[in-house]
C-alpha cells in the first residue's frame, strides 16, 4: 500500500490480502468468533468504537489484545469501577521539583487513555462522570487539562465491554452515549467443537507468536480508503430506509410492527454508519462498491443498540435484533435508479 498511484485492483487486492493476514493471526490465538472478529475489524477501519456484549470467560479482553498485536499497535486496558475518576483515564498534573535548581513547576501525566486500543471493561460499572470523560476522548480524540489540549495517539479505537447478566449496582450507558459507538457487537458462547478446541489449547503448555501484519501508518491508509469507496444511490438510499423506518415519531406510514415495538428509532448516525460499515466490509472483501448485501450484514450491529423497545415488545418477548429481522423482510431494494455497472466499478476515489 505504499505505492502512491496503484490501479484500484491492486489497491483492493492489498487490503484484501491484509485482512486474510489478520484473519489467520487472530485465529492463532482466538478459537472461533469469525464474525466478531470481523466486526471490529469493521469498526476500526472505520474509525469508530464499539460495545462488545457477552458473559464473562469469552475471551474479550485476549481478543483486543490480539488485533492490537496485529497491528502493531499500543494497547491499553482500563478496568471500569465504582471508584474510578476521570483522571484516572486522562491523566493529571503533577508538581515536579528539579534537584538542581530546586525550581517546582507542573507536569501532565498522561493516563492509559493515551494508546491506540483502549479496552473499556465493564464500562457500565463506573459513574457518568468518568463515563462521560472517556467518551470525550473518543470523540475529540483529544484530552483537555488546565487548558491545554494533548491530542491521542492515531489510529484510537475504544472497546468497551458490558456484562450483560448482572446489572444491579451499574451504570448503564444513556441512550444518547450509546449512540456514539458505532457498532454494538454480541459474543455469544462456542459451539462444542470450538470449546473442545479453547480447552485444549488453554490445560495444555503453548505458545504461541501472533506476527504484526499492518503498521499503525497502514492502518491509517486504510482508513483513508474506505470512505473513498464508491456507494450507488440506490444502496444508499435502502439504507436510509431501513434506518428511517424504524422512527416512531416520524409522520407518514409506519410499519405495522414499528409502532407496536418500537418507543424511539434510529437517528442520523445509524445511516453515517451503516455506511461506512458496509465500505469497509466490501473492501475488505475485495470488492470496490457496496452491494446491498454489506448493508444487510451490518445492520444488526448498527441498530441494535439505536432501538428502544417498548412495553409491548418487553411482554412479547421482542428484542431489537427481532425487530430488525422483521425491518429486513419488510424493506427491499429500490433498483430501479440503479446505476451503471462502469459507475459501480469506478476507480476509488
């Protein structure tokens, strides 16, 4: 990726090549969870952040610090809890005396959000106000004390982390903070063989290298590259869609089980991010247009956490991801504005 002037084939070629690199070296360590494993990868090509939701003993935290190896990348990871103060995530000042000439003068002290991967465990645990400053940081992608600003390393990719079966005594994120994350991933349990496989690999003695496959320089180009992707209007207008039928409060018609379900929708940041996620999925594919299939495999981690259901749903036993199912059977594509093929397999811009 180093060449300044590549055809778009072999640019598309190289990340393609990048991502199976990634894939195999991830999946040295990692035993399955090939669609969570894309899904950040998804994420932070995108230069967004993600919630990661899953019981504890699954493997988050070895799995970001995987793909921070990958990388080359500098990791951090920062446990979340009741005490936890906002300096503790940024940084502080301190007074710093010089032996010499016994002058005293205050020097920043950067804190562990000063890294590339930051793992936010349990991050429903601490208080807003130390939630508050890490989202901050997520969207500034800077750190502010006594007035003076130190910008964060880039690339900056938060994860944070949710237990999702003890809730009592946490903070749960507020649904306008929640919308600042780009993805909301669910890590579900191993199938037989794949636990077969952790036990195996964790009771016995091994070691194992993960091998860096990109530069944070690369990363950087890449993340560069997907927003250059090209996206028909009528891929990006099935998007729109699907994002704009989920708003209860919108006039016009309204799907039938959208009102019954749903309390609020989805806002404008769900259509940005479907999106991007549907570039990146296609690059890294290999492919340099979207189709509305990378829409649809991006949908649920987009909206899941951008819904917020009703009472009726709660006693129907409804989720957000049902609902979405149900939105993805009753919104098709609108083909008839599609464009050209020589528009679609244009040269990334």
């Amino acid at each position: 990726m180093s060449d300044p002037h590549p055809n778009v084939e072999e640019l598309t070629g190289k990340i393609h090549q990048a991502h199976d690199a990634l894939q195999t070296q991830i999946q040295k360590v990692i035993v399955g969870q090939a669609e969570v494993v894309e899904q950040m990868l998804q994420t932070l090509f995108c230069q967004g952040h993600a919630v990661l939701v899953g019981v504890p003993g699954l493997a988050k935290t070895l799995l970001v610090s995987t793909i921070a190896d990958t990388l080359n990348l500098g990791f951090s990871r920062i446990q979340f809890t009741p005490d936890l103060m906002p300096s503790d995530i940024t940084g502080t000042e301190v007074i710093e005396e010089d032996k010499t000439t016994g002058k005293r003068e205050l020097r920043y002290v950067k804190g562990p959000v000063f890294a590339n991967v930051i793992l936010a465990d349990e991050i429903n645990r601490t208080p807003p106000k130390t939630q508050a400053a890490l989202l901050e940081a997520m969207q500034e992608h800077q750190v502010t004390a006594s007035g003076e600003k130190h910008h964060l390393p880039e690339p900056f990719f938060v994860l944070a982390t949710q237990n999702p079966i003890e809730q009592e005594g946490t903070y749960p994120l507020p649904e306008a903070q929640l919308d600042r994350f780009m993805f909301e991933i669910r890590v579900g349990y191993p199938d037989e063989a794949e636990e077969m496989e952790i036990v195996r690999r964790t009771t016995a003695r091994r070691e194992v290298q993960v091998d860096p496959v990109l530069s944070a320089e690369e990363v950087l180009e890449i993340q560069r590259i997907v927003r250059e992707v090209p996206v028909a209007d009528h891929v990006m207008r099935y998007a729109l869609r699907l994002v704009r039928a989920t708003r209860v409060k919108e006039r016009g018609d309204k799907l039938d089980f959208i009102e019954q379900y749903l309390a609020w929708g989805a806002g404008p940041r769900a259509s940005q991010y479907l999106i991007l996620a549907s570039k990146a999925r296609a690059i890294l594919d290999g492919r340099t247009h979207v189709e509305p299939e990378d829409i649809q495999a991006v949908v649920h981690p987009v909206l899941r956490h951008r819904l917020i259901t009703n009472f009726n749903a709660e006693a129907d036993g409804v989720d957000s991801d049902a609902v979405i199912d149900q939105l993805l059977e009753a919104v098709s594509v609108d083909t008839t504005d599609k464009q050209t093929q020589k528009e679609l397999d244009q040269v990334v811009r």
